[in-house]
C-alpha cells in the first residue's frame, strides 16, 4: 500500500520541490512556441518522437475482433457462467443494501444522477455519416481544399470546439496502424478495409474505403471530482457523462467533415472502430501507462479517447515522450490501489499477454481483466480507482501540475519525490475500494459545468 509520509520526511521532499520550483523560468522556456498554430502547439518538454515509449513488434500485431475477445463481451468465456450468476446475486444484493442503508455515493440522489448522466446523447450513434447533412455537392461549391496542416489545425479547432479535449491524428499504414482497427465491431460485424469508393454497412459488416486512411483521435475529458468518488455511483456516473458528450461530438464533428465534403466513419456503437489507446500514443496525445490506458500531459489519466477515420488528408502528429511510461517504472500507485489487483506491479513492462482479452505485439503492463471486471459487480456499476489515485489525475494546484510535469519529462529522479507529494496531497484513504474523497461532499461543491476545467489550455501553452 502506499508508502506515508512523516511530517518531517514530507517537509525534506517538498524542501526539494522547493529547490525544483528554482526551475519555474526553465519550464516556462520549455513552454516556449514553435510555428505551428497555436491550436497545435505544445511545450517543448514534451518531445516528439519517431517511435512510441510503448515498444511494438508490429509483425505480431494482428486486428482485433473487439467483441469476441474483450472482457466486456466476453467475461463469461474467460470466468464461466456459473461464477457470472454468482456476481451478479451479489450485485443486485449489494445494490438493495447501499440503496436502503444510503451508503454515500449509492443514495438515491446518485442513482439518479447516474441514470441522468447515461441521457441527452444523440440518438445513435453513426459509423456512417448523418444522411442529413448538406454536403459542398448539394449546395454547388467544390469541397473544402487546404494543405494537410490546414486540415489538422481546422479539424483541432472544431473538435475541441465541439467538446473534446485534446485531437491528434494517425495516418494508418496497412503493416502497422491500420492493425488498431478492430476487425470485427463490438456487434460482430466485420470491419472490411477495401479499395473502394465509397463506405458501407449491410447486415455482417462494415466497409471501410482504403482511403479513410486518416484517424482523428481524441479525448474529451472526465470529470476529476466525481472520478475520485469511484468506486460507487457518483464515480460511475463520470463514464457514463463522458460517453453522452462523446457521443454529441461524434455525431458534431461527423457533420463538420461531411460538410467540408469528406467522409467521416464513426463509432458505429460506444467504444467501437479500433482500440483507442493504441491509437492515443501513436498520434501523440500521451503515452501508455502501467494501468495500461492512455496518459497524457495536459489532463493525466482524466481523459476518455475516441477515434474516427476520413479520407481528407490531414498531417499527422507523432508519438511524444514526455517521461511518463518512464514515472510509471517507479510507481506503482495504481496497482497497490486497485481493490481486485488487477494490475501489474512489475517494473518494466512486458511482451507477455495476461490472458486471451490482451492483443500480442506490443509492451504493455497487461492487467488481469477478468479480476477488474469481477470487481464492478460488487460495485454494482465500474470502478475507475486506478485512473482517481494516478498522481498526474490532480491538476488543482496549477502551478504545481507545470512543474510536476516538466520534471517528469526532464529529471527521472524526481519521480519518487513527485509520487509522495501526491501520496500526500491526494491520497488520503488506502483501504481498498474506499472512495478518494467523500461522496457527500461533492453535493456541495461549486464546480465548473460538466464538473471539469477547460481553461487548462488545451496544450499548456498559456
Ligand atoms: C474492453 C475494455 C475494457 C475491459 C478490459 C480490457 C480487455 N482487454 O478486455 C474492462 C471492461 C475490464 C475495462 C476496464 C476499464 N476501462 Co476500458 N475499455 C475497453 C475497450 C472497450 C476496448 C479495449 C480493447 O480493445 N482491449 C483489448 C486489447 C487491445 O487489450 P490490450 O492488449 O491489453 O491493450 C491495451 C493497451 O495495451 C493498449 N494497446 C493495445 N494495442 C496496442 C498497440 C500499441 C501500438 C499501443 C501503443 C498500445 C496498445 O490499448 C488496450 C486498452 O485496453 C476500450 C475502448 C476502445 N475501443 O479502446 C475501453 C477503454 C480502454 N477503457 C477505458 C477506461 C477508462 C477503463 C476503466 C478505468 C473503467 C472506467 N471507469 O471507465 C477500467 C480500467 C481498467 C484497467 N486499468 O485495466 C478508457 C481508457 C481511456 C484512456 N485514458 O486510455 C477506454 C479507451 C474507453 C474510452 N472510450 O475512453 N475496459
Ligand atoms: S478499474 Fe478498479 S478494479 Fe479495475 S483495474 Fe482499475 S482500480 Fe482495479
Ligand atoms: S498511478 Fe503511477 S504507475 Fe499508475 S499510471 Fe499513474 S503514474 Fe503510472
């Protein structure tokens, strides 16, 4: 369990911070623009690079049928139907007592919110483009022209416009990236990548044109201060509400892209088309962490990511190493928090998959899914404790947060001091599946709308 902190020893770790906090003027030259727009600018600490942090042997990736192996489709093939009947006597049980004893976070005022944060999406969602859109063709102008980087700083500009957080993109390459594209959806259907003109969708499958070869990728974010009431159904909640908004910006920019002329295939159900922290690190917006999602340098573990293709070229933009998968080596917060153990507490990430639910060909730190999926049935909903307790999940002291995350690109050896500050300043309860912070409580905060703080800056340039 996490390591705490005497008075004086925390004083002796801040006194480093303080000698750190000499850096400030460096971190703001690390800050400093380059010519790109600003909309895609980032600190120069976060250093773009060739190749991913996360080492991939991409002769042995292969595409993935999203709904024949994850754990969400198919808990009952790896545990047994026997063991899922078992769970869910005990969901339904706890359920009842929470919600009679009004356990906080599981009263019926967070029931309420849950049920009211799963709402208000768009009707369904697209993997083909909404037909109502009124298309360059239909209105008599040629479609919108620009160079690659054009399109990259419009498209930026409308997505994050639209609700998300941050955007990159991939240019998907048929030995590499284009193995990140499920090739069966969550519904079973078949993904077909064709040499064709146009897409399709029949009853067994989805037909994706060979020159949809541009991903956008991104993430919209998640709530802080209701994560940290996970596990109960306030913390939930906070996935649901990321998926209504993703769902709204999806169907957004699906019109934005048809309306510039081009095509714009969606998540044809949520979480569909490809794995989306595979295709966050190779666009850049984080790197791959020991709790084996994605990790970023302007919101840490608070984002979501989800992806779409088009056939409008757009610039790529490359996998960044910003030292995170480098912090994770040495902490293992998420791991010693996580009620089911699920997670690995290896230093170095490994090639070796955990079970049939992992896809070979890449380094990963691959967690026992069927243990964290075990857990949510106790929960009655999901869990997110390992993304609430992720020292780089706490950007309140903004300050703090640019300093945090220049060391962590720059200086390695802080990254011990940097998780016991955080241990500190944010983790007060270690018992295993207690809430962060009190579920209560947050009724009566005054938080900014959807719970979350867009004046981060996008790419911490302010
Ligand atoms: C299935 C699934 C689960 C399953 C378990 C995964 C499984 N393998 O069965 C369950 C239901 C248990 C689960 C749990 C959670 N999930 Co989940 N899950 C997914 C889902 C739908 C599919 C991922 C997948 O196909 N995995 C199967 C294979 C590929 O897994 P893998 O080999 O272990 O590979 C993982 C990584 O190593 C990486 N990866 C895979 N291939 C490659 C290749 C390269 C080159 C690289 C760099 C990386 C990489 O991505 C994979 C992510 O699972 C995605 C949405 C999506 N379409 O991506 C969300 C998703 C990954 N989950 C998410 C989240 C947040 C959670 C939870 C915190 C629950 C919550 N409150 O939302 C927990 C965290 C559990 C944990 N730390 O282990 C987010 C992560 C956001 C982020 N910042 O990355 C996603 C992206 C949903 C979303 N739209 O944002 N999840
Ligand atoms: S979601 Fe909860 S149970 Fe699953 S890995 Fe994270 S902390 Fe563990
Ligand atoms: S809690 Fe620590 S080990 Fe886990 S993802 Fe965050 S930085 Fe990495």
């Amino acid at each position: 369990m996490t390591e705490s902190l005497t008075r004086r020893e925390f004083m002796k770790e801040f006194g480093k911070m303080g000698a750190a906090a000499a850096l400030v003027p460096m971190v703001v030259a690390g800050e400093q623009m380059s010519d790109k727009p600003a909309g895609l600018q980032r600190p120069a600490f976060i250093k773009e690079v060739d190749q991913p942090t996360t080492e991939v042997d991409w002769a042995k990736v292969e595409r993935l049928a999203e709904g024949e192996r994850t754990v969400r489709r198919q808990f009952a093939k790896y545990v047994g139907q026997e063991r899922v009947d078992k769970l869910s006597e005990i969901q339904k049980a706890n359920m009842d007592k929470y919600l009679k004893e009004d356990k906080p976070g599981y009263t019926l005022k967070d029931w309420a919110l849950q049920s009211a944060s799963g709402g208000g999406a768009a009707p369904r969602k697209f993997f083909l483009d909404p037909e109502s859109v009124r298309t360059p063709e239909a209105l008599g102008v040629p479609k919108w022209s620009g160079t690659p980087e054009d399109a990259a700083m419009i498209i930026t500009a409308a997505a994050r416009h639209l609700g998300a957080a941050t955007v990159g993109f991939v240019e998907l390459d048929t030995n590499t990236t284009e193995k990140l594209i499920y090739s069966k959806d969550p519904d079973g259907k078949e993904m077909k990548i064709l040499d064709v003109d146009a897409p399709a969708e029949d009853d067994a499958s989805r037909t994706i044109p060979k020159k949809a070869r541009y991903a956008i990728v991104y993430t919209v974010q998640m709530s802080e201060e209701t994560m940290t009431r996970c596990p109960t159904h306030l913390g939930a909640q906070t996935t649901s509400l990321t998926y209504s908004r993703s769902q709204n910006i999806q169907e957004r920019l699906q019109r934005f892209l048809m309306g510039l002329g081009y095509m714009a295939l969606g998540e044809s159900s949520t979480n569909a088309l490809g794995i989306a922290p595979a295709l966050g690190v190779m666009s850049g917006l984080g790197e791959l962490s020991r709790y084996n999602r994605l990790l970023t340098p302007e919101y840490g573990s608070m984002v979501r990511v989800f992806k779409m293709l088009t056939d409008l070229p757009v610039a790529p933009t490359k996998p960044i190493n910003a030292g995170l998968l480098e912090f994770c080596k040495n902490c293992t917060k998420c791991a010693d928090h996580c009620p089911s153990k699920a997670l690995s507490f290896e230093k170095e990430p490994t090639w070796e998959v955990k079970g049939g639910w992992n896809n070979a060909g890449h380094k990963a730190w691959f967690e026992d899914a069927t243990k964290c999926r075990s857990y949510w049935y106790e929960t009655g909903n999901n869990c997110g404790i390992c993304f609430a307790v992720c020292p780089f999940a706490s950007k309140n002291l903004a300050s703090f947060s640019r300093v945090r995350n220049y060391l962590t690109a720059t200086i390695p050896a802080f990254d011990g001091t940097l998780k016991k500050i955080d241990d500190l300043l944010y983790t007060p309860y270690t018992e295993f599946g207690k809430p962060q912070k009190d579920p209560e409580e947050w009724w009566r905060l005054n938080l900014p709308d959807y719970g979350i703080s867009t004046d981060q800056s996008v790419r911490m340039t302010s």
